[in-house]
C-alpha cells in the first residue's frame, strides 16, 4: 500500500474492498436475521410448530455446516472472480427455491442451499479475500468488507418486513433472488483484476508460526486449533439464539416486542464502531494481544440480558454484545491468517466457518429443547455467560502451547 491517509486506501484499493462489501450484504439472503423474518409465514403455509420449524432450520444449517468443510478450500484453487459469480447464482436459486416450495418436506433442502450459498460460502469468500490480498492492513481490509454485515442487518429487514404489508411473502423472495442476480455484473466489474499476484495461494508469502504454511491437517493435530473451538461456536449459537429468540424473550420480560426490535439500529452501529475499532488494533498490536479479551463483553452482556427488567436493560446487554459481534468479524480470520499463514487459509478457515455454521445450527435448537424442559431464558443466560468465560480460558491455554512450541 502507497502512504496516506486512510482516503488515499480506499481510493487505492476500492474495487477489491467493494467486492468484499458486496459479497458480505448479500450473504445476508442467508443469514438467521433475514430468513427469520418470514418464520410466521412459513409456519403458517406448512402448519409447523415453533419446534418443527427449529428442527427444519438446525438440520439445514447443519448439513449446510458439512458442505463447507470441503466447499470451503475452493478458495484455496480458484480466484474469487471465478468463484465469487458461482456462489451469487447459487443464492439467487436458493431464494427461488424458498418463493416456490410446494412442501413442507423441501424445506430442509431450502435452508440447506440458503445457510450454505448465503451465510457460508458468500461470507467465507469476502473473508479468505480480504485476508489473502491484505497483509499489512489486514484488519483494516476486514473491517472495512464487513459493512456489507452491518448494512444488510439495518435495511434488509426493515425494507422487507415493511414490504411485507403490500407484497406476497413468496414474491419477496423473487426480488430477494433478482437482488442476488444483480450482484453478478457489479462483481464481475470490480473483480476485472484481482489485486494482486497473492490472489493465488501458490504465490503468497505470508507464513504462519515456525515461519512456514500450515495445511488444514497440521492445523488439526495443534493444540491452538482445537482450543479456539469453543471460541468459534459460541458467538455464532448463542448471538443466534438470542435473536432467533427475541419474542419468547420480550414475552417473558413483559415487554412489547417492537421496544426490544427499536433497540437492534443501535446495536448494528456499536457492532461497526467495534468492528473497525478492532481493525486499526490488531493491525498495531496484532492478534494474539487481542483475542484472549473479546468474549469477555459478551459474557458481561448476556448477564445483563438474564438481569434486566426494562428494555434500558436489554440495551446494555446489545452494547455488550455488540462490542464481541464487532470483534469476532475481524479478528478470527485474521487469527488463522497470522498462525497458521496464508497459502492455505481458504481449507483451514473453512474449517472455523463450518464450526460457526454447525453453532448457528446448535444454538437455537439447544435453547428451544431447554425451554421445554422447564429451563428459564434468564437461567440459560446466566449459563451462556459462564460459557463465553471458559472459552476465553480455553484461549489462553492455546496461547500459552503455542508460544511454548515456537
């Protein structure tokens, strides 16, 4: 990168952070926040109950969990620019398949292809990009791809559940596939290059610990990996079973469901400032100073969650949890990238992705069965709280071997 400001970064490098702003808004047509905006259509066209349709949404999300660990090395053999067009079409058919399902069996396949084209391979492309074509600005490259996240969870729902009072939910799901279409050229323009010859894994240079590329199978038997995986699952079930849970939980707090929804903007713009916040430091400090710390608000949040009696008090829990969402866009890709080097970070970050896919696939299925045997939200987060604290012990354990080992 040529000095300057940060104006004179994205001047430079504005197709490539485009790209990944673009892949990473319209990964939201297969994330929990967008999908479960229609849960009470297709519970009412299907006649399926709250568990029904929890356990058609786990077995997708999981399945689609599987898929990655192999789809996601692709990144490892072809350019985004080759791949990046591939995955927008398999959105677009996955939003097509919802519009049209004429059973309640096909919806598993549904959910399959949105959470894997859509939450999966979309993000998991715009994260193994930034990663790889970014080096010495690699959180500030992260941060900035990841506002595609920020804005598709401020508009998307809004515009859609607005939408909803004049369009038929099933033809929202048709524009939902256009928009997807739409991506196609935009990508192909901004993509006409890639940045630089690293774009390919052969040709990258930036090795990991030892000074040297791990594969996925070495990253497997150290200890760091396995260490981190309580890390990688939490934030993605529990942050998913908070809001796949937000009506049971205004119900039991007495509150009227659209004072907790006013609280989500505000949520969406602490995660950003989050977000960028841990950019510009694990670019100065790197990651191994920072990510011991990042689960720590999030325990604090959920806390306040099981506490609160106003919505004053779910606002500081959103605070709290907002400062970790923030974090957690950047700093585990740029994790991998740093100790286990890049040649392969497309095969051993698809691992970690489907690890929070297989999350985002547990929480709300774990949380539901909980509630029907008799275990209270509030009791559950007070247990999700001591949970984030022994993943962040779990991090320092790994820390500590690695260090030991180098």
């Amino acid at each position: 990168m040529r000095s300057g400001g940060l104006g004179a970064y994205l001047a430079e490098n504005a197709p490539w952070l485009s790209a990944g702003i673009l892949l990473t808004f319209l990964s939201s047509f297969g994330q929990t926040f967008f999908i479960s905006i229609f849960a009470g259509e297709i519970r009412a066209e299907f006649g399926l109950s709250h568990g029904q349709w929890g356990g058609i949404y786990t077995l997708g999300t999981s399945v689609s969990a599987l898929i990655m660990v192999w789809a996601g090395g692709l990144t490892d053999r072809f350019r985004v620019r080759a791949l990046g067009p591939v995955v927008l079409v398999g959105l677009a058919m996955a939003c097509l398949s919802m519009a049209i399902a004429p059973w309640a069996a096909m919806l598993p396949l549904v959910i399959l292809l949105l959470r894997f084209f859509g939450q999966g391979m979309s993000s998991h492309i715009a994260m193994v990009a930034m990663t790889r074509w970014f080096a010495g600005t690699r959180g500030r490259a992260l941060s900035i791809a990841t506002l595609g996240f920020a804005a598709g969870e401020a508009l998307l729902p809004l515009g859609f559940v607005a939408a909803k009072a004049v369009i038929d939910w099933r033809w929202l799901w048709v524009i939902a596939a256009g928009v997807a279409l739409l991506g196609l050229p935009v990508l192909m323009r901004l993509l006409r290059h890639e940045r630089t010859p690293q774009s390919m894994a052969e040709s990258d240079s930036s090795t990991g610990m030892r000074d040297r590329h791990w594969t996925r199978a070495q990253a497997l038997r150290h200890p760091l990996f396995w260490c981190m995986v309580p890390a990688m699952l939490g934030p993605a079930a529990f942050n998913t079973a908070f809001f796949f849970h937000q009506v049971h939980l205004a119900e039991i707090k007495g509150w009227a469901h659209v004072e907790l929804v006013a609280l989500f903007p505000a949520y969406t713009g602490l995660s950003m400032l989050a977000m960028f916040a841990t950019g510009w430091a694990l670019d100065r400090w790197g990651t191994a100073r920072l990510i011991p710390f990042y689960l720590l608000p999030i325990a604090a949040g959920f806390l306040a969650f099981s506490a609160a009696v106003h919505p004053s008090g779910a606002m500081l829990g959103l605070a709290l949890m907002a400062l970790t969402t923030g974090a957690n866009t950047t700093l585990p890709s740029a994790f991998w990238a740093e100790f286990y080097g890049t040649a392969h970070i497309g095969s051993i970050k698809a691992l970690a992705a489907a690890v929070m896919v297989l999350g985002s696939a547990i929480g709300p299925g774990l949380t539901g069965v909980l509630i029907d045997a008799g275990m209270g939200m509030e009791t559950q987060f007070i247990a999700i709280a001591g949970y984030f604290l022994l993943a962040s012990l779990f991090i320092v354990m790994g820390l500590s071997v690695a260090r030991r080992a180098a």
